[in-house]
C-alpha cells in the first residue's frame, strides 16, 4: 500500500501552495529569458563552445590567436578569463553546431540547480523539495543557464565541501573546494575560511587538486608551462574594459564603483573593510553558516562578480531557513525571501536602469550577516523533524 505523501513543511509565512506556485512561477521566467538567449546571439555561450573546440592547442589562451580562431568561426573575439584545463569541460558541447551545444549546455546547468537544490536541503537540514523550490526560485541559478554560463557547476562545488564541513570530512572539503579552483575567484572565500579555521587537511587536499588543475591547464594550453603568467597578463587587460562593460551587471562593491569611475583605491579599500568587519563572524558562527557567509561575502568583495555568480549565495539562503540551529528570525526571513524574489524579477528592467538589483541583493545580505540582524540561535534540527523559529505552518 502506498502511503500519503508526507506534507511540505515550509520554514516561511508563505503556504506551501503559493510556494510551489512561485517556484514554478519563478522557472516559467527563466524558461521566457532562456528563450531570448537565441535572439540575443547565445549570450556567453559562444566564448565556452570557441574554448570547447581550441582546448587543447596554442589557440585557447594566446589572445591574438584566440580571438582569430573566434573570427575566423563567427565568434565575436574575447578572452577564455578560467583555469585553462576548465575548457575541457565544454569539450562536449562543443562537438555540436554552436545552436545544439547551447541547449544541451542549459539542461546540464538546470540539470546541477536541482541537484544542488537537493544537495543544499541536506546540507541545511531542509525538506529537499523546499530546497528544490528555492534554487529555482532564486533567479541567478537559472539565468546562469540561460546566459551559456557555468555557476551552476561552482555552486554544486561549494556545496559539496560544505556537506563534507558538516561530515567533518576534510577530504570532502578539500575536493569540493579543489574542483572550484576552475574558476580561482570563487574559491578563494572558501580558502580563506579553511585557512581562518586551521583546516589544515582540507587545505592540502585542495592544494593537490590545485595541482592537478596545473598539469590539466599545461594539457588545455599544449604544453604551456607558464600559463599562469600567461593568463594573469591577459587579464591584466581584461578587467578594466570588461567590469566596465558589466557594470550594470555587477554584484560587487569594487565591480559597482570602479564601474562607475571610483579610484580603484578607494573601492578596494571599502572592500579590505568589509572583509574585517567580516572576519568576527567567520571565526566564531558555527561551519556551514560560515561557509555560506564566506560564499556571500566573495560576492560583495569580488573583482568580478555578476548577476550569474550570484548563484552562489543559494546556500546562504538556505541557511536563513533556519534548521542548522541558527538563521534569521520570522518575520524577518519570510520578507528577506520576498525581497530576493522581486530583486529576482526585477533583473532585467535593473540592467536597463544601470543597477543589478540582484547586487543590491546581495550587499543587503552581506550587512545582515555581518551585522547579526534578526540571526537566532537553537538547537539544530539536522536529523530531527525540522523546527524552525517562529515559522507558521500555513496550510495549503
């Protein structure tokens, strides 16, 4: 006999019916932006698909090369700015007509926000499909898809080493945070935490995955030994004229105000104080609301952060819910969530307006956490029937 399904517990003042209702509200979007990607010229894809069908050879990271080889296949030129080896991955999809690789590259990235949606409720002692609910919800995760982008392989990643810092499983910590080396901007909160914490273990383990990513990228680069030299001048060249370019995109403070013509000084120096006023709270919260923090905070630092990359804060909402014994209190955290959703919606009359309110977003919740508004303390609730503080079970 098969029994009832068992009822959708909701950590919010939201009833499960109209959450499930915005979820897929939320995915329709999505699906209507993903739809335009093929007017707009596949958005970013074509970089990964040009970078799918050079790996391997001296044209992947030469930049007058490169951008000759994209000429030269109806690609406008721009530089591959990851580890090199990461070109590996799009190898696949690259074996396709630019129109096919698109499509299979966003179900494989819609494929990794379900899995990391289910991923990030056990992490954070959630119902899975609440987690389900809120990585498509969060608009960032699925426009990564949508835009030919790849945050949904570093948040998987992130969450990985997350549920090994939960396990206590260092060798699970320094893998997740390893294979985040393909994009090194993204990791480095997540090192700068291990190393905070004396992780020592988990440091090595990533320092050998970081290892492999070199020998990978000598592979991607023909023989390149000095990519690392290679790739750090041509992005010497990259970031001004590309944070630029993006900066109505931007979800960092240095990408927001070097993008608008502060000294760079200036930007880098409110960002060095945000990362103090941080640092308290990265030593003492317990680990896997560290990890989020750690996750937020690289955002709001970043030099180079977008609306896309803001995928990565899923697990810092996540943690809000409340059922690891500390997250933000009702009704603060049902409004925060309503917050999230509209800057969701709002992205892209934000980028006509010249502002990511995604980024906005994410700034407000880099002051929260820093700042302990509305965060409580329990008893955590992993492996027990989730409790969440001041949460009202409305029916459906």
């Amino acid at each position: 006999m098969i029994g009832a399904a068992r009822p959708l517990e909701v950590p919010l003042r939201i009833a499960s019916r109209r959450f499930w209702m915005w979820g897929l509200l939320f995915g329709f979007f999505t699906a209507v932006v993903i739809s335009n990607s093929i007017a707009a010229g596949y958005i970013d894809f074509p970089q990964f698909w040009a970078a799918g069908r050079t790996v391997g050879t001296p044209d992947l990271l030469d930049r007058a090369r490169h951008g000759a080889w994209e000429l030269a296949n109806g690609v406008s030129p721009d530089l591959f700015p990851y580890t090199p080896g990461t070109a590996w991955l799009f190898a696949p999809f690259a074996v396709f007509p630019i129109s096919v690789g698109f499509w299979l590259h966003a179900a494989a990235m819609a494929v990794l926000v379900g899995v990391a949606g289910w991923l990030g409720a056990r992490v954070y002692g959630l119902d899975w499909r609440v987690g389900f609910v809120v990585a498509v919800a969060w608009s960032p995760c699925l426009i990564a898809a949508a835009f030919g982008q790849n945050s949904p392989i570093a948040l998987v990643c992130i969450l990985v080493a997350i549920e090994g810092l939960r396990r206590d499983d260092d060798r699970l910590v320094g893998l997740g945070v390893g294979l985040l080396l393909y994009k090194p901007t993204l990791a480095i909160p997540l090192l700068g935490l291990l190393l905070l914490r004396g992780r020592w273990r988990a440091l090595g383990v990533a320092g050998i995955a970081a290892g492999v990513w070199y020998l990978v990228s000598v592979a991607a680069t023909a023989g390149d030994w000095a990519w690392p030299v290679h790739l750090a001048s041509a992005l010497g060249v990259y970031y001004g004229p590309n944070t630029d370019f993006n900066v109505s995109r931007a979800t960092s403070l240095p990408g927001v105000l070097v993008g608008h013509g502060v000294p760079t000084y200036v930007a880098w120096s409110l960002a060095l104080l945000v990362v103090a006023a941080a640092l308290p709270r990265l030593r003492r919260a317990p680990l896997v609301e560290a990890a989020a923090g750690a996750c937020l905070v690289g955002l709001a630092v970043s030099p180079h952060s977008l609306n896309y990359e803001a995928a990565v804060a899923l697990p810092f909402i996540l943690w809000m819910l409340g059922a690891t014994g500390t997250g933000i209190r009702e009704p603060a955290r049902t409004w925060l969530i309503y917050g999230l959703c509209a800057a969701g919606l709002m992205l892209l009359l934000a980028l006509w307006a010249g502002m990511s309110s995604v980024g906005i977003a994410v700034l407000v919740l880099t002051a929260i956490w820093i700042s302990g508004w509305q965060r409580f303390e329990s008893q955590p609730t992993i492996g027990q029937p989730p409790r969440y503080d001041g949460a009202e079970q409305l029916s459906a």
